[in-house]
C-alpha cells in the first residue's frame, strides 16, 4: 500500500491545475473584448497575501513563549487577517462594478475565479499541512 507522502506531487499537480482554472477566470473577466479592463486582475495581489497570515502563525507559535492557553491569540488575530484579506479580495469587483470602472459580467467571473482559487488555497493547507497545530477546519 502506497504512503500519503507517495501522492503528494500528485496532490500538487492537481491543486495546481485547479489554481490556473481560477486564474483563468479572472484573466478571461479581463481580457475577452466585451469587458476590456485590466482593472480586475488587481485581486492577484490578493491570493498572494492570503497564506502569509497563516504561514506566520505556524512558524511563530503562543507556545514557544510560554502561552498556556487554550486559544492562541497570534492564531486568531492570523485568522482575522486572512478573513479580511479574503473578504477584500471579494469586496474589490464590487466597488470596481458599482464606480463603473469594470462591468457586471466581469465582476461576476472575477467573483467565480476568486471562490475557484481561495479553495484551492484552502485544499492546499487542509493537504499539506494537516499535521500541524493549527487547525484550518474551524468552521
């Protein structure tokens, strides 16, 4: 019987095939002709910074300064950032299609792409690192 480590490139190779399904979403709300803007692919910067709250978290643990409680409170403060980015990664299309500088249509695929793309993120820590402290399946 094969190990899980066996799988991981795998595993890799399939989230990122599921990363460049929501990219192409979003390069798609940007570049077909009936859209024509730019302006959405500014919520790459988005899916860039969304894993460094959590990255942090796992390398800076409360325990390594003698923290004895039952909640981490580096943990919830790297939780509440990574919701705030992801909350603003959604908010961007909208302001952008209610000033008018982007279309409907395209606010909607950019909307699509970022959903595609922030569970896939979440796949990825749920996969590899499932051994960790930090739980990523609070909800």
């Amino acid at each position: 019987m094969a190990d899980d480590d066996d799988y991981a490139g795998y595993r890799l190779i399939l989230l990122s095939f599921s990363a460049s399904i929501g990219l192409l979403l979003v390069v798609l709300a940007c570049a077909l002709q009936a859209f024509g803007t730019w302006w959405p692919m500014f919520v790459l910067v988005f899916y860039v910074i969304s894993p460094m709250p959590m990255w942090i978290a796992s390398r800076l643990k409360e325990s390594d300064y003698g923290s004895s409680g039952a909640s981490s409170a580096l943990h919830e403060i790297c939780l509440f950032l990574t919701t705030g980015i992801v909350v603003s990664a959604y908010g961007l299309p909208f302001v952008l299609a209610h000033s008018g500088v982007i279309k409907w249509g395209a606010m909607g695929m950019v909307l699509f792409g970022n959903t595609w793309c922030f569970l896939t993120i979440l796949a990825f820590f749920m996969i590899f690192y499932r051994n960790e402290d930090i739980e990523f399946m609070v909800w």
